[in-house]
C-alpha cells in the first residue's frame, strides 16, 4: 500500500457553482485537492493526503472524515473549506491507495488454465497518472484482438488449450505494458513520502527511466 489515502465526496451547489469545467488540482503542504466539475450544480472533488494509521477509525463514520479533511484543508482557500463543508454526507469516503509492486508484474501468473485476471486485478496501480481505467481498456482490446487471431470465436471449438494459448500470448503482449506503467505510478506516488532521500531517488529514477512523462498517453494497443 501506499503511503497515502485519499477522501472523495461530492458537493452540489442549487444556484450553481463558480468552477470552471475543467479537472483543476491544488498541492499545498503536501495535501493534494482536485476538483471535477460534473455539471453546472454538482462538483466532485477528492483530498490525498498522507496516510496515518490511527484514522482508521472513521472510515465508516461520514462526519469524522469531513472533519479531518476540513482539518487538514485548513489554510486553504474559502471556496475549498466551504465544498467541503457542504458537500453530500452519503458521498463521502476514504481509501488508503493500493498498488502492485512493479516488480511483481515481472515475475507473476496471470493465468492458469482457463482462468485470467486483466484490470485491477492484473495491475492495481495508484491514480497518480491517470492510467489505471485506460490500462483496463486496453487490456479488453488486446485480449478480443488476441482471440479473435488464435481462433477463439463465436462457434468455433473452444479447447482449454486454446483458452491457454489466447490468455499466455495476453499475457505476453501486456507484461511490459503494465510494468512501465506501474512503475511510473509508484515512483511518482512516493514522491508524498516524508523522507527527503527516497524523494531524491524517485525524482532521479523518473528523470531517468521517463523524461517524457506524458509518452504514456500515446500509447497505442492497436485496433480491436
């Protein structure tokens, strides 16, 4: 797990709020605030924020998560504070983040026989970069395609073998995938850790391993 939890809520403003349509975020004394406009009354927002373990207590308990957020968004600005003050009890929730390590990607069995994990299952990964649900999609498109090339259609015989053989060639095609990806997460997720040396050495390795840090947008899985 990550070293971080992040609250979400929603908050509806009857006369309108005055965001713009655009996913704006905030990072301030190592609090990060986003917010997403989804229509002209109704704002989704989420707070990530170091993870300290004695908080597990209010989970469960909407109002003790309004007060730590409101705590810990202090020195915000007005308009911060007061989403949050007003935002909908039932929409809020708090999540310490989960990951798999990159270096487990490397190593582990997706598949057995005729059973497969793909999406979170595969290769959790924080929201750091905004790849986790692309990843997932991507995954459907190359295991279709892959069926689709190995004869595993509708109609046709289906072996186990041939399940085998469409889920270890997915496998194959979207090892590497998900390990820069997941990497390029948790790298960039460590950044929040309190330790100046382990900042240091993320900054370096990112610099390093992916100067381009939005290369991962273009990514093309191929057609369907």
């Amino acid at each position: 797990m990550f070293p971080l939890c992040t609250v979400r809520g929603l908050t509806n403003y009857p006369n309108g709020h005055s965001f713009d349509h655009e996913f704006a975020r905030f990072w301030k004394d190592n609090i990060l605030m986003g917010i997403i406009p989804v229509d002209d009354k109704l704002v989704h927002w989420f707070c990530l924020q170091p993870y300290i373990p004695k908080d597990e207590k209010v989970w469960e308990n909407p109002e003790g998560i309004r007060q730590l957020t409101l705590k810990l968004v202090s020195d915000h600005p007005d308009e911060i504070v007061k989403m949050i003050e007003n935002t909908d009890m039932k929409s809020l929730s708090i999540t310490h983040l989960r990951y798999r390590a990159p270096w487990e990607l490397l190593t582990s069995t997706f598949c057995k026989g005729s059973v497969l994990v793909a999406g979170d299952a595969m290769h959790v990964m924080g929201p750091f970069i905004g790849q986790g649900g692309s990843a997932g999609l991507e995954d459907a498109v190359v295991l279709a395609r892959t069926m689709a090339q190995l004869g595993l259609k509708s109609g046709s015989m289906i072996t186990v073998h041939g399940v085998e053989q469409v889920y270890n060639q997915f496998v194959k095609q979207r090892r590497m995938r998900v390990v820069r990806l997941s990497l390029q997460t948790y790298l960039t997720g460590m950044l929040w850790t309190t330790s100046l040396l382990r900042k240091i050495i993320c900054i370096m390795l990112l610099f390093v391993l992916f100067h381009n840090q939005t290369s991962h947008t273009k990514y093309d899985c191929g057609e369907l």
